[in-house]
C-alpha cells in the first residue's frame, strides 16, 4: 500500500517591513486566496495558483506607504521558501517543465529547473514602467526572490508583446504550467532525476 506523501507547507515571515504568510498544497487544488495589498500582484499569484493547479493562501501586509518593493520581495521570499519546503526530498519529481503562453497579443516563455541551484534568466521585460499603481521594475525583484528562495533555474522570456499587463500574465500563467510539470510526481522516477544522484 503506497504512502501518500504530503506537499504542503505553511510558512510565516516577519520583518520591520512587512508580514507575510504563505499556505502551499501542490496537490489540493482548491480555489487562491490572496491578499497582499498590492492588487496586481495579488491577480498574478492568483493567475499563477490557478494554472498551476495548487492550493495558495497568501496574507501580507507592508510598509506599501513608501512603495511596494519590500512587499513584493518579501512575498516572493516566503513562497520561495514555501515551495522548496513542499518539493521534499524531490525523489520521483519530473524536476523540468516549460510553458509558451499567449495572452492576445503577448507571448511568454518560461522553463523551470527545481534542480537545487538558483538561477534567473529575465529576457525582454515591457519598457512599460507602470500597470496601474504597480511598477514593473519590482517584477525582476519577486522573481529573483522566488528562483532563489525555491532554489531553482527560472527562464522567462517575452516575446512579442503590446500590453504590459496581458505579458505579465502570460508570464505568471506560464510559472504556472511550468511549475505543475517540474513538480508533478512520476513512478518511474527512482530517486531523484539526476545523473549525479543528487539535487
């Protein structure tokens, strides 16, 4: 009789700046719940949960009088260290996924490694600066703090693109397919994917 193996985790983190807390279930399914204060990151986690097909619950709060920035990073941290707390031992992990993802006239790829190693690729951010209050320039700080946090190899790479929304979407839609592959469990994994025997 097999073992269910549990991955999820629950993660809280606490500064002079901020507080965040992060729920993860790579495996339950169950509808987002994100409130950050910051209303264009809260829809692409939410974005990101639904394609990836996990279970998110994010609640934080932060000094977003100054600017978002310390939110932001800091939320990218706690679900970094969310994610990397849930992926285990990675023994019978898929460890690789990939995505190309349009949304209307934009097109984003991304491609994830969970190989222990962390690494960000960004190639082609919109010029755009701003998409509403939200200021594009913090999108390469939440990624840099969740590829090194979940310690793993993130490419994203824009390709045609108009709408600096609609690209930021696909983006996060593709993290999400992508990290649904690379997490996803498979029985004829023995151990770990590696040629090394280790992540």
């Amino acid at each position: 009789m097999e073992v269910a193996i549990m991955r999820s985790s629950s993660v809280s983190r606490t500064t002079s700046e901020t507080s965040v807390e992060v729920t993860l279930d790579l495996d339950a399914g169950e509808s987002p719940a994100v409130k950050t204060g910051c209303g264009f990151l809260d829809h692409m986690l939410v974005s990101m949960a639904v394609h990836g097909g996990f279970s998110l619950q994010v609640r934080a709060s932060g000094d977003i009088q100054v600017d978002y920035h310390h939110l932001v990073e800091d939320v990218g941290i706690s679900l970094g260290d969310a994610f990397l707390d849930c992926l285990g031992t990675k023994e019978g992990m898929s460890r690789f996924g990939s995505a190309l993802i349009p949304m209307d006239e934009s097109l984003c790829m991304v491609a994830i490694d969970l190989s222990g190693r962390p690494c960000l690729v960004l190639d082609g951010l919109p010029p755009l600066r701003r998409v509403g209050d939200f200021d594009v320039d913090l999108v390469p700080e939440f990624l840099k703090a969740f590829a090194d946090h979940a310690a793993m190899t993130l490419h994203a790479r824009f390709l045609p693109f108009g709408n600096a929304h609609h690209a930021l979407e696909a983006m996060f839609k593709g993290m999400g397919v992508a990290l649904r592959q690379a997490s996803a469990l498979d029985p004829r994994i023995r151990g770990v994917r590696s040629t090394k025997g280790r992540l």
